[in-house]
C-alpha cells in the first residue's frame, strides 16, 4: 500500500463525520435541510458561494484546459469574476422576495413571482437536466482524482462509487449544513494546495514563472493567445458573457442565496469574491507546467494533466494530500447539487401532483429522492466520455435559458407574462438541445456571416430567440387576456 | 452617489473588450503573458470598484 492511499481515506472519513456533525443540535426540517434555517452569517455564504468556484471543475478542468487549449482558458477567471460583479445586484431583491414568501427553491421563485405553479415545474425539470452533467462532472473529476492519487490501487468506478455513497449518507443526514461545514476544511485544503502548485511547478520545472511561459511561447506559438478563428475574441467575449448570465441560474447556487441571514451579505461578498478568483491563475500556472512536461495527452485525459505532473514531482504522501483535496472539491459541491435536485425532484415536481402533503412529508422525500438522484448520476458518469469543460458548458448553456424570466420578474413592471416566460425557456433549451444533438455550431448554421459572429457561442443565439419568442408570446397573451375582458363587459 | 454604480462597466468592458485589442502573448508583464496580464488587472480591478460601490451605497446600512 502506497503512502497515498491512507490519506485520501482520512479525507473520505473526515468528510463523512463533519457532515454528520453538522447535523448536532438541529431539527432537521425541510427548511433546515434545504436552506440552513435562512440563518447563514458571511463567512458561511462566502464559502458556499465560492463552493461554486472551486470544484473539480476548477482543479482538473481549468488546469486539464490550460493543458490543451492554452489562451482560451481564461475565459474561466473573467466569468467567475462578473458573476460576482452580478451577485451584488441580482440577489438582495431575490434574497428579499424568497424571506418574504418563505421559497425553498429555485423553480418556488418563478412559480410565485409568475403566479404559476407549473412554470415552477419547467423551470424544475430544466434545472434537474442541468444539474445531472454537473454532478457527473465531480464524480468524474473525483474517480479521476483518486486512481491518479492512489497510483491505480483503487479503480475509477470504485473511487466514483465510494464517493456518491458518503456524500448520499451526510446530505441525507445534515442537508446544507454538512455542504457548509465541510466547505471551511475544502476551501482551507484548495487555497494551500493550489498556490502551492502553481508556484512550485514553474520554478522546478522551468526556473520560474516568466521562463516557464517563454520556453512554452517559443514550442508552441500562439497557444497562449486565442487564436484568429474559432475560441477567438468572439468567442471568449461571447462565451464569458453567456456563463457569467447563467451563473446564478444554477439550482444549486440560487438555492445557496436562501440560506443568507440579511442582503448585506451578498453586497460584502461582492467585493471579496472577484478577488477569490485569482487563485485560478495558480491553477492555470499547475496547468501550464504540464505543457511540455507531460505531452501527448488527447481529448478527456487532458483532465489528467495536473495529476501526471504531481506524480513526477511529489512523493506519494503529498500526492495524497492533492488527492484528498480533489476528494473534498468533488464532495461538497456534489452535496450541494444533490440536495437541490432532491428538493426539486420533491417539493417542485411531486407536490403540484399532491398539493396537500405537508412539509413533513416532502422533507422525507426529499431526503429519500437524494439516493435515487445519486445513482441516476453514478450511471450517467459511468458512461460518458466528455471532458470537464464540456460538461459544465453544456449545464451552464441549460440554465442560462432561464436568466430572462428572472430578470424580468425583477422590473417593476414585467414584460413576460407567466406564458411568455415558459415559451421563452422552451425555445431556449429546445435550440440549446437541438443544436448540442446535431453538433451544430454558429459556422454550421450561418456560413456566409463574419468570422468574428460565426466564432461566438452557439447559446447566444438560443438566449436571443428565448427573449424574442419570450415578448412575442406575452405581447399575444396580454392582447388575449384584454380583448377577453373587453368582451365580458 | 447614485452614478457610482456605474462603475461597474469598467471591468465588464475590460473582460470582454480586452482579448479584441490585447490578444497577443509579448511582451510578458509580471512574468504573464500580455492577455492574461491584463485579465488578472482586471480582476484587481473589479474588487476595488466593488468596494467603492459598496462604501457608496446607502443600502449597506439598511438591516432586513
């Protein structure tokens, strides 16, 4: 047995008992379990907040990208940022409005905002089929993780396994504050980690930072730019912006908003939390050292990039110590998702079926829909090919279908009507899947456009017939609704 | 006071204007490549103007 493999076991148990802990002292009711009691402080927001930032996203991907795609990575640090610049004006009103009317969840926010139960259920149904990439994307990252860290003791789908059944055991048993509690140790372990890397990867490689990207630059020109046609400027720009609007819209981080004690919360991360993101350039750096280090890898094993350099440079103890870490980046944003999903799967799509079951009851459903969603997710990860990146990209282009509706409901008159709003979602994730299905893409679609348009994003073109099929419908509706009345009368 | 919001746009257009006119790798700036460099700026930059929104906005001292 490696000296890797008891640590990482230390950080599975560690893991395991926090999120049972949290659970001391509390009745663990629906509103409890979902949202904390609406009861968190700063510090406790701040960290769930930036859960969203750093996940294995951010420690295999980012650096996985950085590996293979060089310059285009960066679209990853300016659109973590202005999701905060957003944050500082998007969630005190949604914040106000979820404390007023007691909202557990995200689709709860569009269904009393529109008056309409069932656009809660599409917009349910949608965060549901974007949340399933998401959790694959840390059990992946987390099967990953451990066989690197392990040195192949332990098989991806057993790492992959093990994984889903401890973060199954505390959501089931602390809801968010397990999520919350096991942040504090994650986030402690990701900073120390990753500054380490990306500072001592350069130096030992190359000398240090500056000749690192010289000697990169002079083998491969122009990576660490964007290139003039495809991942271009326009696609970055495009690509940033799209991300940054659907930041928020995930169920998982709308639902983190609710378990904030007051608005102020939300305007003082603001101001921290751009500069959080900074820790990505140490990801980038871990990244970047592989370029040349360990060449040759293609397609998903880009993923591996940081882990293939860790091995060459570091003895198995603190290669365990960076597979503990990756364990904590998959566990507790893989909390987060499964108690959102669970809550949606229960309080959004069961009880407009049985609108008279009590809280009690979707509380336990809730808690017992959390095992079903996990294995929905283990055989789902079990199956796919992906990298990292696509994955999120393909969650991220799902959900930014419903930032419009939110938007909008926030005006002091709102132009969407409840069926505008749904019609603009349909139409919205209908482009996103249709185009995703036929692989198709701005240069397919629009052949004899500019390069500059043809390069941007695909989902701006699902997000602009969203809004567009959105105002056309609720123009249609109000007509309906006026010329009905004029007639009663 | 109100006008300081405002602000804000700077590190939007910075982000997303920036890779159209400061695409290029030379020189390198604190060791980074110029469009990073840049990037990384800002970031910095977002948090500052954040906080002088933040210290401008007569919402901070409301409790709700």
């Amino acid at each position: 047995m490696n000296a890797a493999l008891p640590i990482i076991a230390l950080a599975v148990v560690l893991a395991l008992g926090l999120g049972l802990w949290a659970r001391a002292g509390h009745d663990m009711s629906l509103e409890q379990w979902t949202v904390g009691g609406r009861g968190f402080g700063t510090m406790l927001v701040f960290l769930l907040m930036a859960g969203e930032v750093y996940t294995t996203f951010t420690f295999l991907g980012a650096s996985g990208w950085a590996y293979g795609k060089g310059g285009p990575t960066y679209y990853i640090l300016c659109y973590l940022c202005l999701i905060y610049l957003i944050s500082y004006w998007l969630l005190p009103p949604v914040w106000r409005y979820a404390k007023q009317n007691k909202l557990f969840s995200q689709p709860d926010f569009y269904a009393a905002k529109y008056e309409s139960p069932w656009l809660g259920v599409l917009v349910a149904l949608v965060g549901l089929v974007a949340l399933v990439p998401y959790m694959v994307l840390q059990l992946k990252g987390l099967g990953i993780i451990v066989t690197t860290a392990s040195y192949g003791a332990i098989s991806p789908t057993v790492a992959i396994w093990i994984g889903a059944a401890t973060v199954t055991a505390y959501v089931m048993a602390s809801g968010v504050r397990g999520s919350a509690w096991n942040s504090v140790i994650k986030d402690v372990l990701i900073l120390s980690v990753v500054v380490f890397l990306g500072l001592y990867l350069p130096y030992h490689y190359y000398g240090g930072i500056e000749p690192m990207f010289r000697a990169i630059d002079q083998a491969k020109p122009g990576f660490l730019a964007l290139p003039e046609r495809g991942q271009s400027a326009s696609w970055f720009a495009s690509t940033t912006l799209l991300t940054a609007l659907g930041g928020w819209m995930f169920p998982h981080i709308f639902g983190s908003v609710y378990t904030a004690r007051e608005a102020n919360v939300f305007r003082r991360n603001a101001v921290f939390l751009p500069l959080y993101q900074l820790m990505l350039l140490f990801v980038f750096l871990a990244g970047f050292a592989a370029v040349l280090q360990v060449p040759g890898l293609k397609g998903p094993d880009v993923d591996l990039a940081l882990f293939k350099l860790s091995i060459e440079a570091f003895p198995p103890w603190f290669v365990g110590v960076i597979g503990a870490t990756g364990v904590f980046t998959a566990l507790v944003p893989g909390s987060m998702i499964l108690i959102a999903g669970a809550t949606l799967v229960a309080h959004n799509l069961y009880r407009p079926l049985r609108p008279q079951a009590t809280d009690a009851s979707i509380g336990r459903l809730a808690k017992l829909a959390t095992p079903l969603l996990a294995l929905v997710c283990v055989g789902f990860t079990l199956q796919g090919g992906e990298t990292i990146v696509q994955l999120l990209l393909m969650g991220y282009a799902f959900v930014t279908q419903l930032f419009p509706a939110l938007l909008t409901s926030l005006m002091a008159r709102n132009p969407l009507t409840k069926e505008g709003a749904a019609a603009g979602i349909v139409v919205g994730v209908g482009t996103v899947a249709a185009t995703a299905i036929g692989g198709h893409s701005m240069t397919s679609l629009f052949p004899s456009l500019p390069g500059a348009i043809q390069d941007m994003n695909i989902g701006a073109v699902a997000l602009a017939l969203n809004v567009v099929v959105g105002l056309l419908v609720s123009l249609a509706t109000r007509r309906a609704v006026s010329a009905q009345a004029m007639a009663t009368k | 006071m109100k006008h300081v919001r405002w602000l804000v746009l700077l590190p939007f257009l910075g982000m997303l204007g920036g890779p159209f006119v400061l695409n290029r790798v030379e020189p390198l700036v604190f060791g980074l490549p110029l469009l990073l460099a840049w990037l990384v700026a800002c970031v910095v930059a977002s948090s500052a103007v954040m906080g002088v929104i933040y210290l401008c906005d007569p919402a901070r001292s409301e409790t709700e």
